[in-house]
C-alpha cells in the first residue's frame, strides 16, 4: 500500500476484511433512512454545495445553518457574489472565522463569472483551479453537483477508513491520505446504481460525511451498535471498546502566544474602530485600536497621544484571550473616555453600537470588547 514505516497493513488484509462488493449499496440504502436534513440539500445546485462545503471548513454545521441562509438570501446565486461589495460578502461571514474563506470564494465567483459565463465547471480537475477549492472540496463539489465519481476525503473520512481498516499508523500523512483515497474510490458506486439513488456517487460521499458527523465520532465514544458498517470494521471487532483510539495523530504544534493591547476610545456615543491592513491575519476586517505588548496605565496614555486621543478618564478593563489556529492572542482592555472637542483629530472611525454591529465586520477575537459596546 505504501513506501511509508508507519503505514502497517497491507492492500490484501484491508480488501479481505474490509467488503467491496456490497460497501456501497449498505451505505446509500443507510442514508436514504438516516441522512441529517440540512437546507443545502435541499436544492443541491453548484453555487449552494460550493458555498456550504465552503463554511463547514474548520466550522460546525449547527453554526453554519443561519449563515448559509442568511448568505443565500442576500447573495443567491454566482453573479451576485461576484458583483458584491466586500463589506457586504464580509459582514454576510461575520462570526464563521477564517476569513480568507470569504475572500477566495469571491474571487472564484468572479472568475467563474469572466471565465465560464457564470457557470460553475463540473469537475474536479476544473474546480481546483479555483481560489480556496483544495482536492476535498473540489471531489465534494464535483460528486454532489455533478455525480462525479470522486471520494472527498477529509478527516471524517480518514477516520472512518482508520478504524474500517485498523490502520494505525500516523493519519496526517500523504500515504495516509493517498491509502484512504484509494479504499473509498475502489468502494464508489457505479453509476448504474441508480435504482438506489438519483445520484450514487454524491450520496456515497454524503453518507460518510453523515456517518463521521453523527456514528463514527472523533472523540467521543463511536456508536458502533448504530453502524451500518460494524460488521466489517476490523477496529470494531478487533478492539471492541478501543476503537476511538484510531485514528493515529501526533500531538498538537505549540501555538505562539502574542500580547496586545486594546483600546476601546469612546466619544459620547461613538466609539473607535479601523480597518486592518488589507494582507495578513484578518486582513481588511476592521477592529479597536490595538498596540503590541500589554501596556501598563502610563505607557497607555502615552501611546493614545502618540495616536492624537487625549484622554480624560481612562479605566483598565477587561482581559481577553483569544486562540487562532497557529497563535495566541491574550488581550489587555483599556475603556477611554476621549476629550470630545478633539474628536476632530482622532485618526479612527467613530461609530455608534448601532452601526459597528451592522455596517463593520469585527472578528470574534475581539468579540470580549464588542459585548462591552
Ligand atoms: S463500527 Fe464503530 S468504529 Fe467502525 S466505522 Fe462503525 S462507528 Fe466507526
């Protein structure tokens, strides 16, 4: 199966343990009785299998519920995307993070618009050229679109393969990842499977997806008596009350913490806010006034009129801490009441609650001071 130490079964003993014939026909009839109703499934067009697979990156799907029919009702369709502006398609993001998701799907919908007139291409190879469309998506796009026969294999799906299979070595691998392409391509359903769905190949992949979500879960314990699969799950009869402890990952990279400052610089009823710097972390979302460093009462005072805010109360407030994928930010607030006759001179956006809370995307890394408005 593969060049790698730590890849330790072989194609014959998963093929012999693990049915081929058959797999598919136990999973499609499975989700036709159990598959979770969720609104994207409803009309399975490009646009919306393309925008949810998008928002259930890194996200879970209770959160994305709202903001995919918030985003499909403002912005239903390719065109409308590409033509939005990018405060609108950015507050439509609002609270879903990683905003660098939203950027590229723009930019793919722009290129969909000039390239193809508008029409999303129907397969895999032609989607991963796309802005933000990795292999997982583009076989997740291309199979629940377009019935291609594609396995989209993420970290469910590596899971799931991990116990099937007892496969103990390390599941963050490209020969993990290439072994587990491999088992689910040779388990997709022909297209003359029809009589069982209107679309095999996009169900076959639905129905893993549902199987990790809601059977073969992460941590906690797996409902293996629920399974359509146990039968044939080496994981599940070799190790019966273990299996959770497949599949194999290494420990989690130490993250960088970083320190800052944030000021929350009040005039009557408005307060300071300011773009962040269109490349980056967070780039073009706006944000408080912020310094490096946790600065102590007299260092805050100075940099504010370093930054043209003269003070006449100034109150240590909260802190907050926010973690990031690769970094963390602890936070130290400060609440300043600003001179209002300088108001004219403060370098920032000032906004009532109102509209910070409409008009301007503010991360949640912030969202400790956002309570505070
Ligand atoms: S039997 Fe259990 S471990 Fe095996 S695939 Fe099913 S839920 Fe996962």
């Amino acid at each position: 199966m593969s060049g790698g130490n730590d890849v330790i079964i072989s194609d014959s003993i998963v093929n012999d343990f693990v049915i081929k014939e058959g797999f598919s026909d136990i999973l499609l009839e499975w989700y036709k009785k159990s598959r979770r109703i969720l609104p994207w499934r409803e009309d399975p067009s490009p646009y919306h299998v393309w925008l949810s697979e998008i928002m259930l990156q890194q996200t879970r799907v209770e959160a994305v519920r709202d903001h995919y029919l918030r985003f499909v009702g403002r912005l239903p369709d390719i065109r409308s995307l590409a033509e939005a502006p990018e405060d609108v398609y950015l507050k439509l993001w609002e609270g879903l993070g990683y905003y660098s998701r939203a950027r590229n799907l723009h930019r793919a919908a722009r290129i969909i618009t000039e390239e193809y007139g508008g029409e999303m291409p129907g397969t895999s190879s032609a989607l991963i050229k796309l802005p933000g469309i990795g292999p997982y998506t583009a076989a997740a796009i291309a199979s629940i679109a377009f019935g291609e026969a594609s396995p989209a294999v993420d970290g469910n799906l590596l899971r799931i393969f991990a116990r099937l299979t007892r496969f103990e070595g390390n599941i963050r691998t490209p020969d993990a990842l290439r072994a587990a392409t491999s088992f689910y391509r040779e388990r997709m359903p022909e297209a003359a499977a029809a009589e069982s769905s209107e679309n095999p190949c996009g169900d076959f992949n639905q129905a893993l997806m549902d199987l990790g979500a809601v059977v073969c879960l992460p941590n906690a314990k797996p409902d293996c008596e629920g399974c359509p699969l146990a039968k044939h799950c080496r994981a599940h009869r070799e190790m019966s009350g273990m299996e959770s402890s497949l599949p194999v990952r290494p420990g989690p990279k130490e993250r960088k913490t970083e320190y800052l400052t944030v000021f929350l610089i009040r005039c009557g009823e408005r307060t300071a806010v300011v773009k962040r710097p269109a490349g980056g972390l967070l780039a073009g979302l706006y944000e408080f006034p912020n310094a490096k460093g946790e600065l102590d009462d007299e260092s805050a005072v100075k940099w504010l009129r370093d930054h043209f805010v003269e003070p006449i109360r100034i109150l240590r407030t909260i802190d907050a801490e926010h973690v990031f994928t690769h970094k963390i930010w602890k936070m130290r607030g400060y609440e300043v009441i600003a001179d209002p006759f300088t108001e004219k001179d403060i370098p920032y956006l000032m906004a009532d609650r109102e509209e910070i809370l409409t008009r301007y995307s503010i991360p949640s890394a912030f969202g400790a001071y956002l309570d505070m408005l």
